[in-house]
C-alpha cells in the first residue's frame, strides 16, 4: 500500500464539454480533453493515434494521459439495424475524438459521425434537425447531453439520471 498525499483541490470548475480545472497548492490543474489542454496553452506530445477516449492530466504541462475504452453494449448494433430498416435516420454525436467515435458507429452500424464536438453544437444539430421537420430522439449519459436531450421530441437519459430528469421533467407535460 502506497502511502499518498492528498491535497485538497480548490476553486473546482467544470467546464462543459471539455473537462475540469482546480487549483492545487497553487498550480492549476486540468483533467479532460486533449482540447482543453491546448486551449489553455499546455503543449502536448505527438502520441500514437487509437480508437480510444483520452483523459488529459496537466499542471503547466501534460502530467499523464489515461485511456478510455467504450464497451458498446451487447444489443446496441441490433438497435440500430432496427432503426435503420425502420427508415430512422441515425446519428453519432460526441465531444470524444474522432477515431473513438469512428470505431465505435463501425462496430454499430453508425454512418454519420459528428465528433469533437462540444454539448452546444449537439444542440444546434438537435434544433437543425427540428427545423427541417424531423423527429428527433436524442440518447444521452450525462449532464452535457440534459440541454439536448430537453431539445429532442424523445429523451432518453443513460446516467446522471436524477439532474436530468429535473430538468427535463415538464417537457412531457406539454
């Protein structure tokens, strides 16, 4: 058992899309995406390109960098066939870099591939969409996902469920 310091984190701020920073005796901290970092100024090294999602760690400049693999679920490639024999148009929209989602909408079917794109720009798809008349169900995981998911006729939440059914809740009433 390794016996680490813990230092507290202060002055904690989400921010939406990207990631998170606080400060840490001093220093900001930032933990999220590769775009996040640059952003702010933090260079990154030339890392080999994979499929999987990946979850910056920097202070002044990058510290490590973790690997995320999304495991698709078992049934997901037959929805999407369904949905797709039924004549329903099918999108991936995500914040995650573009070769996790191409491997994932390849492994389910998925041809039109929207990422790297922040929680705003799924909204302005959703409301696009709206404006040409279609019917729009959006799946979402998260607190990110809760302005699109209020936007779309049909919202299905996967995670954070209780905050975004808070704000979604008056939507079916209507």
């Amino acid at each position: 058992r390794r016996h680490l310091l813990a230092i507290p984190a202060v002055d904690f701020q989400i921010i939406s899309g990207f990631g998170m920073e606080a400060s840490v005796n001093g220093d900001t901290v930032l933990v999220g995406s590769r775009r996040l970092l640059t952003n702010r100024g933090v260079a990154l090294p030339k890392m080999p390109a994979v499929s999987d999602a990946e979850v910056w760690i920097a202070a002044r400049q990058p510290i490590a960098v973790i690997y995320l693999h999304d495991e698709i679920r078992p049934e997901a490639k037959s929805v999407i066939a369904f949905l797709q024999r039924s004549a329903t148009a099918v999108a991936l929209l995500t914040g995650d870099r573009a070769a996790a989602a191409d491997a994932v909408a390849a492994q389910v079917g998925i041809k039109e591939v929207h990422a790297e794109i922040a929680p705003d720009a799924k909204l302005q798809c959703i409301h696009r969409w709206r404006q040409e008349g279609k019917k729009v169900a959006m799946v979402g995981d998260g607190i990110n996902d809760a302005p699109s998911l209020t936007a779309a006729d049909v919202a299905i939440g996967m995670g954070a469920r209780e905050w975004v059914r808070g704000k979604t809740r008056d939507r079916g009433r209507n």
